[in-house]
C-alpha cells in the first residue's frame, strides 16, 4: 500500500456493568453515562468530563478506562467523570457543545471535530511505545483467500462508518486492489470491531477490517491476516474548543511530564489497559496529515462533513 499523505495540502486555512446489556445497546445512541470517579458521589457538582468513542461493548469500555479516569482526578486535583457512547458523530457533537472536556478520538473522527468545532489534539496514545497503529483485513484461518482481489463477489464487515481502522483504511485497502465496496464486494455494517471480527469467524463476512491490537486477539480465536496497512497516526485525546491553555498544561503534565519523571506513576500506568499502557506523547494537527489524506481519497472533501450514513458502502463518493 502507497504512502498516502505524500504531497498533501491542507484543505483548511454508568456504571456500564449494572446495566442490562440489551438495554445498552438500545439507549446507547442517545444517551451518555458519566460514571463518577472513584470515591465521588454522583450527586455531587459537574467535574470535568472525559468521554470516550464506543470502540467496544459498554461493559469493557467502563473496565478498560475507569482506572485512567481515577488517575486524572488524582494528578490534576479534580473530579473527572468518564463518559461513554456507542455513537462516534455524538461524542464529537457532545464535544463541540462543550458537554465533554476532552475526548477520545479515533484519527478520523479527530479530523471531524476539527472541521465541525476547531477541537485539537493534546496527546496521543503510545501503545506498546508506538505512536503509530495498523489497520488489518482479516479471515478466517481456514479460508483460502491469498490477496484481497479475491474478496470479489464477498462480504466485508466494517465497524462504524467513522472508524478509521474498521472502515476507512480497510476501504482504501480495498480500492487499491481494483474492489470497490458496495459494487462488487457486499458490505456489512457491525459498529464495533470485536462483532465485526466475530461476523468473519461465524462466517456471516468473509473478512473484516479492525486494529491491530483487536487483530492480535482474534488471531489465538481462528482468524489470520490477509493485509495491514501503512502506519497510522495513534488515537489522540481532544479538547473541546472551549478548553483553556491550562487544561492542556494540566493534560501534558499528568499524562507525558509526571510519568516521565516518575517510576511509579510510569509502573502504574503499566497496569493498566494494553491501549494506554504505553503512555503518551504530545499531539497536533500536523500528525493527522495521513489521515486527511486517507479520506480523500476515499470520501473526497466532504468526508468530514458529510453524515455518517452517506460514508457506507454506496451513500457517498
């Protein structure tokens, strides 16, 4: 696969576990939970609000990054509630409202907060020390699939039409190869790249795109991969426009400074999920260049305005 981004310009100057999960799966669209610090009644005045796009199921997005969301309020001095969403074009909007303090982004999504409010990125993850991530296209073990022309006449299972590594790397992988989703390859929509993954493996896609870190899981489960892209720019944490020069001060401080300085914040990190894990470094504009690229030339200019029903598989460009 090509290096996208050379020669390109800028085109702009809950408690989640004590709920049912059908019920999540429901309400989720329109509802965000914030789940209250350790040791912080919910009653209690409006703290920061740190959310996050529904990468995953509810109940694993709260175990994955409640333990983070205690961190903050300890090394910044204030309460930080952890809010969740299934709906990535929701958390952007709760974000450009001033509803969230700062988000968890994918790179795509990062790019429509940009373009929908002037949010920016502070930092970004370091997962496993890299500040880069590959998006894969995976099938099953058993399947006799070589290169992804092959895929001609299959199905392909997406996450949601704003993630960039269960959809829009996977859709120009796909390009690339002479495929073109939607004509002649069939798509399927599963919002989270776990169900994406489990549709190959039940064998209703035979082949789907996710992260590398959700790849490596389901390679142990019967899936192998048929592809990888080029790096990616890792997932960044925004503030929302209205965030002050010293909210990100107090960001860089505690997420990139102090474990820098200090062994056990740095081991207590350590423990925590695998995606964070690796810690933090500074993020701008400037590194999400591969991603404008990547969406233009899939999407065209109005990929980071556009709906996100129109991003599917024959709704857009």
């Amino acid at each position: 696969m090509n290096a996208w981004w050379r020669g390109w310009a800028p085109p702009w100057r809950f408690r989640a576990d004590a709920v049912p999960a059908v019920v999540l799966a429901v309400v989720a669209a329109a509802l965000t939970v914030a789940v209250p610090a350790a040791g912080q009644e919910s009653g209690s005045p409006r703290g920061r609000r740190f959310g996050v796009v529904g990468f995953y199921n509810p109940r694993l997005m709260y175990a994955k990054y409640q333990r983070f969301v205690d961190y903050l309020s300890e090394a910044t001095g204030e309460r930080w509630d952890l809010v969740v969403t299934l709906n990535y074009e929701d958390t952007v909007q709760e974000l450009c409202r001033g509803g969230l303090d700062v988000a968890y982004l994918g790179p795509f999504t990062e790019l429509r907060a940009r373009a929908a409010c002037g949010a920016r990125p502070v930092v970004r993850l370091n997962t496993r020390g890299s500040a880069t991530y590959r998006s894969l296209i995976m099938v099953r073990r058993d399947s006799p699939l070589e290169h992804l022309r092959e895929l001609a006449g299959g199905v392909f299972a997406f996450g949601s039409p704003l993630s960039t590594s269960s959809h829009l790397a996977p859709r120009l992988m796909l390009l690339e190869a002479g495929l073109h989703p939607g004509e002649n390859l069939v798509c399927r929509y599963y919002g989270h790249h776990d169900r994406a993954a489990r549709a190959v493996l039940l064998g209703e896609a035979d082949a789907c795109g996710v992260r590398d870190i959700v790849g490596e899981r389901f390679e142990s489960r019967g899936l192998r991969v048929l592809a990888r892209s080029e790096p990616l720019p890792n997932f960044p944490f925004v503030t929302s426009p209205g965030a002050t020069a010293g909210l990100r001060e107090e960001l860089l401080e505690a997420l990139v400074e102090r474990p820098a300085r200090d062994p056990a914040v740095r081991q207590r990190m350590e423990g925590w999920d695998e995606e964070l894990a690796g810690g933090f470094v500074p993020a701008d504009q400037e590194d999400y260049r591969p991603v404008m690229t990547l969406v233009e030339h899939v999407f065209g200019r109005m990929g980071l305005v556009a709906p996100p029903e129109s991003l599917r598989c024959g709704g857009g460009r």
